[in-house]
C-alpha cells in the first residue's frame, strides 16, 4: 500500500460528513412537521422529508438522492465508528485504523491500513463484524433495486428484447461512462493529476478492473475519503442497474423457462383464478337468493295490507 500523505485523517472527514448529512436529513424533517402544522392535517401519503401533495417526479427526487448520498454513507460510516472502535481496542489499534480497516472492508475497496488481527478474539470479531457488513451491503443493494425511481425508470425503458439490449449495451455503459468522467475530474484535481489519469482510475474502480489501467492511485487522506465515498454511491448505482434489468418480462421468462416452471406456474395460477372465480359466482348466488327472499317476503307483506285496506273501504 503508497504511503499517504496525511492531513485531515479520514475517520474525521467521516464525521464531518455523518454531522453535515444528519443536519440536512433533519433540517428536512423539520420542514415537513412545519408544513404539517400550518396545515394542521397529517395526510396518509406524507413521508418524514416528503408530502403527498408534492409532484411525485418530485418525492421519487428527493428520496432517492437523500438515500444515495445521505442514508447509505451515514450507515456505512456509523457502522465503521462502532465496529472499528470495538476493533481497535481489542487489538490496541489507534482509533483511526480500526476505522479504516472496517471501511475497507466493508466496501471492498482494499486494504488502508498495514494492519492484520493478531489475537484470537479480535479475528473472530473480524469475521462476526464482515458477516454483518456483507449483509448491509446486500441490503443496501435490495434497497437501491426497489426503489421507485428505479423502477419507475425501469417501467419507462422499452420491454422487448431490443430494450433490454440497448439499456445493456448503450444506457448502462453510457451511465457508467459520465459516472467515471465527473468522479474522475474530482479525483484529479483532489491529488493534482491529469484528467485523464483522474478517469483511468475511477473507470477502472467503478467497472471493477482488477488491473489497474494507471499506476497512480490516492496519496491524501482527502483522496482516500472521496474514493470511498464512491465506492458507497457505486453501490446504489449497481443495486439500481440490478433491479432495472432484473425488471424486464423477458429476463423474467428466460427464468422461469430455464427452472422449468413456467407451465406449472401457469396451470396453478389458472386453477387459483377459476376457484376464485367459483367463490365469486357462490357468493353473488347466495346474495341474489337473500335479497329474492326479502323482495318476496316484501310484497307479501303489502299486498295483506292492501287486502285488508279494500276490505275495509267495501265494509265502510
């Protein structure tokens, strides 16, 4: 690992990021309960940072760019300061390496610090806190998949094959293409590089490039915090692009024919659908048999008080 040239640690970037980021998470809220007061109503669809009312291209908005670049890193980072503090006091690690460690890790960006667990306990947390990692990252690629905006997205993309080929072939890669471009400008002027070593770097950490395409790589801590924080977007990123192409009808097909199950599943949703049907029909039956009993039970009832009006007015 290239010695780093150190001047705001990361763990205290992180913190500066986890503050500014709740203050914005909360500074929204806060807004909402105010809205929410001057209209002193709480409608069903409101949201703790949206309104129902508000244009729905809207919410989808700002929900999905609060959860990509607040809600994500927050978690990843508040994960960090309590799995790498409890590390680092089990293996007498300064506080900012077992920060370090646990971020690496948890997003896979490799290793930051040259430091390994030594003692028995500190491997088995190692192993007990990467599990639970691994399952915040699964998590956090479920929750970018179902998103709506996602899959709003998904929905407005052609459903033939011919869709599918483009959104994989040109949307896709055009995305991870723009993605790497503007993080790569960052990245270049953050470690004084050129453009283009700033684009070979990110291109080749977004599409996960096991050769590295330059030999530069971060030197700052500033360098290694923006590379990390990018790392926690291409999470999102690669959970929205899981959950658009896992959304088409023929991908969906091509499952259920290569399990097998697609004549079974369509015979058992027909026998579902006709014995709803029956109950439907029984019930509508029994409803038209109740209500020809009370219509009988009706006009006979008027009709003996008709008989017995007629009978007095002949007797009068």
């Amino acid at each position: 690992m290239a010695e780093r040239e150190h001047g705001t640690e990361i763990h205290t970037l992180a913190g500066y990021y986890t503050a500014a980021a709740c203050a914005t998470l909360l500074a929204q809220m806060i807004n909402v309960k105010i809205r929410q007061w001057r209209k002193q109503n709480l409608e069903p669809g409101d949201g703790p940072i949206t309104l129902s009312h508000w244009r729905r291209s809207f919410r989808l908005a700002i929900a999905t760019v609060n959860l990509i670049f607040l809600v994500l890193p927050v978690s990843v980072f508040l994960s960090s300061f309590a799995a790498g503090g409890v590390l680092a006091s089990v293996e007498k690690w300064p506080f900012s390496d077992g920060f370090e460690y646990i971020l690496s890790n948890m997003i896979g960006i490799g290793p930051m610090v040259d430091l390994v667990p030594v003692k028995a306990t500190g491997s088995i947390l190692d192993i007990l806190i990467s599990a639970v990692c691994g399952v915040l990252v699964t998590t956090a690629l479920g929750l970018s998949a179902g998103l709506a905006s996602m899959l709003s997205m998904a929905e407005s993309v052609p459903k033939s094959a011919m869709g599918l080929l483009r959104c994989m072939f040109f949307y896709v890669p055009a995305a991870m293409i723009i993605s790497c471009v503007l993080t790569g400008l960052v990245m270049a002027w953050w470690e004084e590089w050129s453009v283009w070593e700033g684009m070979l770097f990110m291109t080749g950490q977004i599409c996960l490039i096991e050769d590295p395409l330059t030999s530069e790589s971060p030197q700052t801590d500033e360098g290694y915090f923006f590379w990390t924080l990018c790392y926690t977007l291409e999470l999102m990123i690669t959970g929205a692009i899981i959950g658009i192409l896992g959304s088409y009808p023929c991908v969906e097909l091509f499952i259920k024919w290569f399990e097998g199950e697609w004549e079974l599943e369509n015979e058992a949703e027909a026998s579902a659908e006709v014995q709803v049907l029956r109950q439907n029909i029984a019930r509508l039956e029994e409803d038209l048999r109740n209500e020809r009993s009370k219509l009988t039970t009706k006009l006979q009832a008027e009709a003996r008080t008709t008989s017995v009006q007629v009978i007095r007015c002949q007797a009068s």
